[in-house]
C-alpha cells in the first residue's frame, strides 16, 4: 500500500503548498510516475513469459491456443489419416497397373526388373519378337487384360501405337577391318499403327520397309500407346472412382552397341476428372461429410494462425517498449540474446504448419471433389504441417524441467553441431566425388553421385559394410587395392573420429545444461530486470495485486493494446 499513500500524500501536499512549491511536487509526480512506468513494463514482461498455467493461476485467463492446438492436433492427424489411406489406393493401384503392364507387353519379362530396366535381349530376332509381341499385344488388349482399361489417344488425337526408331544417318562399319564410316547426325522416323491398320494381315505392317533395322545405326527403338482405366476400389472406401489415363513407352535402347539391347517400360498416370458417373448409394452423402471436416479443419488451423500472429505483433511491440525504456534508463543497447527472446519460434513453426495445413486442405477438397488430381503436392503439405504440429507439442512439454533439458541441449548444441557438420561435410564430399570417378565402373553402389552418397552414409551407420567390400570387382588389382585403402580410411576417420566428435559436441551441450539446472542459469539484462523492485520499501510492502491495480490505473488508454496475451 506504499505506492498508493504515497501519491495521496503527494497530491495532498502538491494542493497546499500552492504555486511556490509546483516544481518540487512535479518532480515527485514525475519521479512516482517513472517507478509506476517501470513496475507496469515489468509486469507485463512477466505475464508474457509466462505459460498458460501461470497465466491461468495469474488473471484467471483461459488458455484458448493451448486448448486450440489439442484440438488441431486430433484434427489435423485424423484429416491426414483419412488422406494416407485414400493416397494408399491411388498409389497402389498406379504400381499394380504397372506390374500388369510389363506382363502384358513385354515378352519373357519374369516379374523382376534386371537393374534399372525392365529386361534385355541379345539377338535380333528377340529384338523383333519383343517389337513385334508388344504391338499384337496392343491390339488384343481387350481380350487380355483382366483390369478395367481401354484405348485412349495419343498427342495427335489418334487410337493407337506410335513407333519411332533414331539411328545415325548412315555409315558403313567392318569390325573385322577395324574400319568405320559413319554420319553422327541423327535421324528420327515415326509410324503410327491405328487399330484398323492391326487389325489387317500382321504380315502386311511386319514386312514393312520401317521395320528392317540397320542395328549397327540404330539407337533406340521407342514405342509409345495411351490407355484408360478406371479405380473401381475407391468405391469401397466410400469415395468416387478416379479415371486415369495411362502414358505407356516401351524403349529399347541400342545406344552402346555392346551386343545387349535393354527395354524400358515407362508408365506415366494422369488422374482425370470422369465425365460421367453414375453411382447409386451412400457415397455422395459420405463425400459431403468429408468435405464438411475439411472445411471445419481450415477454421480450426486459420483462427490458430490468427492468434499466433497476433502474440507475435504484440511480442514485438512489447520488445519496442522494453528497448527504449532500457535505452533510457540504462544509457545502453539491449544484446541480441534478449532481443530474440520476445519473439517465440514455436509460433513460427506453428505459423508454416497452419499455413500448410490450410493449403493442403484446399487441395485436399478440390480432389475430393475431382477437381484437382495432385496427390503428390496435398500429401506433402498434409505430412509435413502434421510433422510440425507434432513437434510443437515438445513446447508444453518443455514447462517441465524434467522433459525440457531436450530442447535446451538442442538450442545450446545446434549452432556447434552446424559448424561441425560444415567441416565434416567437406571431407565428405571428397569421398564422395573421389569413390565415385574411381570405383564407379566396378561397383554397383558407386556408379553415380546419388548412390555414392547413401552408400557411405550407410557405412557411417555400420551398415552394409561386408557386402560394400565383397562386391568390388577384382579386374583390376590396382583399383582393388584402392578401394581397401578407401573403404578402410572413409570407416576409421568417420565413425571412430568425426562420429565420436559429433557426439562429444551434443553430450558437452548436454552437460552445461544440466549443471545450469543445478546451478542456475547466468542471469541475461533482461531476467536482471525482471527480478528487480522499485525500492526496498516496495519489495517489502507492497503486495501484487495492488501493483496490478495501480498499472492499470495509471496505464495511458493508447497503451491498451500491449496488454500481452502469449
């Protein structure tokens, strides 16, 4: 009650002393109006960093984004949940499809593809045969497929196949006579096989002079068709069925001329909206209840991003107070550290995730809806805002001591471990680029860049390691003795040294912490300004609620705004 009396008695005396006594009473004013300034700014600084606990147990404030992120996080997984399982039919269908494909247009495929291509041949009557099977499989498609597909039209709006060969100009070649005469210009020829065309005497298109290969010219052999489908098993999920058109090209690459002519199958599905259906029962119904959670998802996640914006804006205008009345009162500059403080970087994480949450639910209704048929690009913004939403549950977790020493060991060892990472990444990038010009020919796991990098990071993690030595081809004993010297060096320098190193670095961040919790942690300006009062007398004396009271009393109406809610 300090605080109070004394005001009173100041405006008592400022009323009688009169006017020879007014700059005397305004300086007091002055001086109690500073120290009521600086209480109120504490005050707020205080209920802003506190959590919604303390906020509760302070003003009676009901946690309203605590209690909103539970409910986005029960929502938000069970919305992606419902997605994954739609996703999985689509994904699935597309593959088997695939698989059905090689079966039927490819001869002899086994149902294993041999390496990055499906299968090969070796002669040039299996290369005819394979052509020659994949086109007369093309036109008794109808009578062969077990699945629900038809013939669709090609770039030129045309039903049917589209064969194309390139070889090189024209040359002449005698191995024997290790001689070679050869136009390197490149030359395309196209026919186009209709379904009436087929349908003819097969003798009459397989005779053609199109189909007589100069293989010693030839480079590639490109067969191309379009088909549609229709995913019936939707409609036992409840949803509708989505058609499809498939983009097919079979290739046989002659390109190295090595005696061996690997075919490719590419298939390419497109997911169309159906121009008409006509589906009886409870289906319909079932999509409008969906797209009713969706829409009940994108208000949940926008009123989370309007409150976590607002806590932002009114954490960076209480920073604006706090900077100029440190400036003015201390005569210095607020450090960094204290700086970044007011603005809380789980917010920001929560910001990404509501945005791409409201985003993927758009997108997520307008496939529902078939009116848009990226899966791809919904499921990577579903996953990933849920990812977010998740780990933003580690902040409520964090008011507890025994579960924050995570995060903090996280936040203290971060900066170290990017500029660990950093260096390692340079020797790392030498073992890459080093394994790969050189064991490369001789090895399947080193034969380009991307291969290169997970095999080693795979030996990083112990795995793999017997099977990485064994596979070195031994042509060459120089290379043999080179990959040993590699293998060896890349293992003992990564996982006995840097590994260990990596580890000692988040373990010391580990140890600080932990003595910072027994210790306590080194007092910043800011938590030094929050733990002081007014005077002695104030800290004895005068009780919370009053403070409380008096801020509110003396806060200017412009200033009703920084009243902070975190």
């Amino acid at each position: 009650m300090a605080l109070g009396v004394e005001a009173l008695d100041l405006q008592v005396w400022s009323r009688a002393s009169g006017p020879s006594r007014g700059p005397q009473c305004r300086d007091a004013m002055a001086h109690l109006d500073s120290e009521v300034t600086e209480e109120c700014l504490r005050e707020d600084l205080k209920f802003y960093f506190m959590n919604p606990c303390e906020k509760f147990r302070a003003r009676q404030q009901i946690p309203w984004k605590m209690g909103l992120q539970i409910l986005k996080i029960v929502m938000v997984t069970t919305q992606l949940v419902r997605f994954g399982l739609s996703n999985q039919l689509v994904v699935a269908f597309k593959e088997e499809n695939t698989v059905a494909f090689k079966h039927l247009f490819l001869k002899g495929y086994s149902g294993v593809d041999e390496d990055e291509y499906s299968c090969s041949v070796y002669t040039q009557e299996d290369t005819y045969e394979s052509i020659f099977f994949a086109i007369s499989q093309f036109h008794r498609l109808r009578n062969l497929s077990l699945g629900t597909l038809g013939y669709g039209e090609n770039e030129d709006n045309r039903i049917g196949l589209k064969v194309c060969k390139q070889h090189y100009k024209k040359g002449t070649m005698f191995p024997s006579n290790e001689t070679l005469n050869i136009d390197s210009d490149i030359e395309i020829d196209c026919i186009h096989l209709d379904l009436q065309t087929l349908s003819k005497n097969p003798q009459d298109w397989k005779n053609s002079s199109f189909f007589r290969l100069a293989f010693y010219r030839l480079l590639q052999v490109e067969i191309s068709f379009h088909l549609k489908g229709i995913d019936l098993q939707t409609i036992h999920s409840r949803e509708l069925p989505d058609c499809y058109i498939f983009q097919n090209t079979i290739i046989f690459d002659n390109k190295a001329h090595s005696g061996k002519i690997k075919i490719y199958f590419d298939s390419d599905a497109n997911i169309e909206e159906c121009k008409d259906l006509n589906i009886s029962g409870s289906i319909q119904k079932n999509t409008q209840y969906v797209l009713v959670f969706d829409a009940f998802v994108i208000v949940i996640c926008l009123a989370s991003l309007i409150l976590c914006t607002r806590s932002i804006v009114l954490g960076l205008r209480l920073r604006k107070r706090f900077l100029s009345f440190f400036l003015e009162r201390y005569k210095r500059c607020v450090c960094d550290a204290d700086q970044w403080e007011f603005i809380n970087r789980w917010y920001i994480l929560v910001i990404i995730s509501d945005l791409m949450s409201i985003i993927g639910s758009i997108l997520k209704m307008e496939i529902k809806a078939k009116n848009l048929t990226n899966y791809d690009l919904c499921s990577i913004l579903l996953g990933t805002s849920t990812l977010f939403v998740w780990v933003g549950v580690i902040r409520y977790l964090g008011y507890f001591q025994a579960y924050n020493v995570l995060i903090l060991t996280m936040q203290a060892s971060l900066p170290k471990v990017l500029r660990f990472c950093a260096c390692a990444g340079m020797i790392y990038l030498g073992y890459t680029f080093c394994g790969w010009i050189v064991l490369g020919p001789y090895h399947d796991k080193f034969e380009n860049l991307n291969t290169v990098a997970e095999c080693l990071f795979s030996l990083v993690n112990g795995d793999d390691m017997y099977a990485t030595f064994a596979h070195i081809q031994q042509k060459s004993l120089l290379v043999w003795l080179f990959s040993r010297l590699y293998l060896y060096s890349f293992i003992s320098l990564f996982i006995y040294m840097i590994l260990s190193l990596f580890i000692a670095i988040i373990t010391d961040s580990y140890d600080t912490i932990k003595k910072y919790q027994q210790n306590g942690f080194p007092a910043t300006d800011l938590q030094e300004f929050l733990k002081e009062c007014g005077s002695k007398e104030k800290c004895q004396k005068e009780s919370s609620a009053f403070l409380s009271c008096i801020c509110c009393l003396r806060r200017n109406g412009s200033d009703d705004h920084l009243m902070l809610i975190n």
